[in-house]
C-alpha cells in the first residue's frame, strides 16, 4: 500500500549511499499502518494489516514515548569495583540479523535498544561492553564491541560469532527474540575520543593509528575505522587526498572463513586510498592465495603498518592473548617502546584496569 521504509523501531528511514549501511532513520519520526512499505505493505491485503498495525503501531508509540530520555545510557563510561551490580542496566532486543553474507561466516548482529529514542551510549570509541542473561538456570556473560557509533542514537549494535568459538554466551544468543531483555554493563577499552579534527589518546594527539586484529578482534577495529572514515568525510574537502593521519590494519586470521569485513574492508580501502590500507595473513590458505602467509613479523608492520616509529603512532592489539603478547613483542623489535605508542585489549581486566 504504502511506500515508506521503517525498521524494527518504527522510526522512518530515509536512504544513505554509506559503507556500513544503506538506510538510516529519520530523527522523531515514526510510522506504522498502510503508510509503510516492504513486507507489510506488499501484504496489507493479503491478511496481516491489523497485526501489522497492532505490533508496529505499539512499537513506534513505545519508542516515540522515550524522546525526552538523553541522558547517556553509561554516564559513568566504566564500571567501578565497589559497585558493580549497580552499573549492570536493561536492554531491550530490537531484532537479530544473521550476517554470513554482510560480514563474515557464522556472524550475527545483535541491536539493542537504548532507554530513549534520542539517546547515546555514553561510551568512547573502543570501548566494550559486558552482556549478561540467564539461560537453563545458568547465567551467561559475554565481552563485546559494538560497531555502532557512540554518537548513533537510540541503538547499539554487537557484532557476535555464531558458532561455539563465541563462548558459552552463544547459546543464549540463539534462544533471545525481540522484545526479550538482557543487562549490559560498560566495561574498559580503548576509549578514543575523536574531538573535531584531533584523534586524542590518553590527551595525546595522534598523527597514525596501525590496527593488529587476530580473529574475532576485527570487531573493535571496525568501530574505530569508521569513527576515522567519517573523520574524514567531515574534514577532508578530498576524501582522496592524504592528511596528516592515516591508518593500517594487518589481520590476521587461521583461515579464510574466520575473515569478517572483508568486503567491507575492501570498499573503504577503495574509497579512502591515501588514507586506509589492510593486509591479510592466514595460518591455513586456500589454493591460489595472494596476500600473507604465517604469522605477523617484522616485515609485515614495516611493509603494511606504520614506519618509521613517530611519537604521534598508536598501534592497538586485538585478539587471542597469545597473539597480542607475540605482536607487542613484534612491536618492540620494530621501534614501538612507549607506552602511550601501544594499547592491547588483553592487557586490560573487564573493569578496564591495566594489568
């Protein structure tokens, strides 16, 4: 019947020609009924229009209800060891996509609802979040990164792996449906803050970020390459045209069916030529394989990373914790001593305590 786009929270989209997605909501507004279209209105006739107006008009109500919620859902951005239940909050499951053919074999995203329609996180750029529910009478935690932006209002999206690599959690994560609740926790990180045209770390500028993901740590890696992409986009008059920061990323990964992003990766690359690069190397390389071979060493960080070492480099370690100790050391050899020049997340405890 109708022709407008709405997702799982009611809020109309409008089109965006971006690499993360292809549709973005448009601020405080909301439809449900014979106004809309895709699935519920290409059926309308058929036998769903009073379901459809019954679930969707409740669900864009609700939503359209908690506008004036914009407190940051993590005001504290951390969690503090002398009152940690107290920081655990209730978060609403808007929907599940399995992402296989978007990000990468036995993937799934997983989006949240925020408390208020126009609300933030509360998080920095790398930081992670700690998801917790209860399931078969045993209760399940499991550590994320999301991949939306802590600027993004109303949502938070998890990337999660599908399969048992995923931990005990994926059981849970395979049973929840929308409209169930989980608590989630803001744990430590990295917490970039990206003031206006200045990277800072620690209160230090940085000039150039080198990423090292083994694995499944290419998911705190996609937050920051596209806090950086749209650095770019809002600074640059030339997205084309190399600035004073640039930004690597080896990633490095057992065998090809362990790779997310890669597509994802692969358009940036294209789009951002003088500012984004990435190499891969696999341990297990199909037949008729390119690009590296075994594990990171020296030569892939100087030949891929960033070199010579400068004071305004920041690397940052994702992964195993064997491969974020083989890396630091990699690292070291290569030139990066400082402290401020290197983050790992298993250097870390969940409260985001250095070790």
């Amino acid at each position: 019947m109708g022709g407008m786009s709405i997702n799982a929270a009611g809020e109309v989209q409008e089109r965006v020609n971006a690499h993360f997605s292809t549709h973005r909501h448009i601020r405080g507004l909301y439809a449900a009924g014979e106004v809309t279209g895709g699935v519920h209105g290409g059926n309308r006739l058929a036998g769903n229009s009073l379901l459809e107006c019954c679930v969707f008009g409740r669900i864009a109500g609700e939503r359209a209800a908690t506008v004036n919620q914009r407190e940051d859902l993590f005001p504290g951005k951390g969690v503090d060891d002398e009152d940690l239940e107290t920081k655990w909050v209730p978060v609403v499951l808007r929907e599940v996509k399995y992402t296989d053919q978007k990000y990468g074999k036995n993937t799934m995203e997983l989006r949240f609802n925020l408390h208020g329609a126009l609300q933030h996180t509360g998080l920095d750029v790398g930081q992670f979040v700690g998801l917790r529910g209860e399931f078969d009478g045993e209760t399940l935690i499991g550590y994320f990164s999301p991949i939306t932006r802590p600027e993004d209002e109303g949502v938070i999206a998890l990337l999660c792996r599908s399969d048992t690599k995923g931990g005990p959690i994926t059981k849970l994560l395979h049973h929840i449906r929308p409209g169930n609740v989980m608590h989630m926790s803001a744990m430590g990180g990295l917490r970039l803050k990206f003031e206006d045209d200045r990277i800072l770390f620690k209160g230090q500028q940085i000039q150039r970020i080198g990423l090292l993901a083994g694995g499944t740590g290419i998911a705190p890696m996609i937050q920051i390459i596209r806090a950086y992409t749209d650095r770019v986009l809002r600074y640059s008059k030339n997205p084309k045209t190399a600035t004073s920061c640039r930004l690597g990323l080896i990633y490095a990964a057992e065998d090809e069916h362990d790779l997310a992003f890669l597509d994802l990766l692969k358009r940036i690359r294209d789009d951002f030529p003088q500012h984004f690069r990435f190499h891969i190397k696999l341990d297990l390389p199909p037949l008729g394989w390119a690009e590296g071979v075994g594990f990171v060493e020296q030569d892939d960080i100087k030949t891929h990373l960033l070199y010579p070492p400068t004071e305004g480099d920041l690397n940052i370690i994702c992964g195993p914790p064997a491969f974020e100790s083989a890396m630091i050391k990699v690292l070291n050899k290569v030139g990066f001593k400082e402290e401020h020049q290197l983050f790992s997340f298993a250097a870390i405890d969940k409260t985001g305590t250095r070790l």
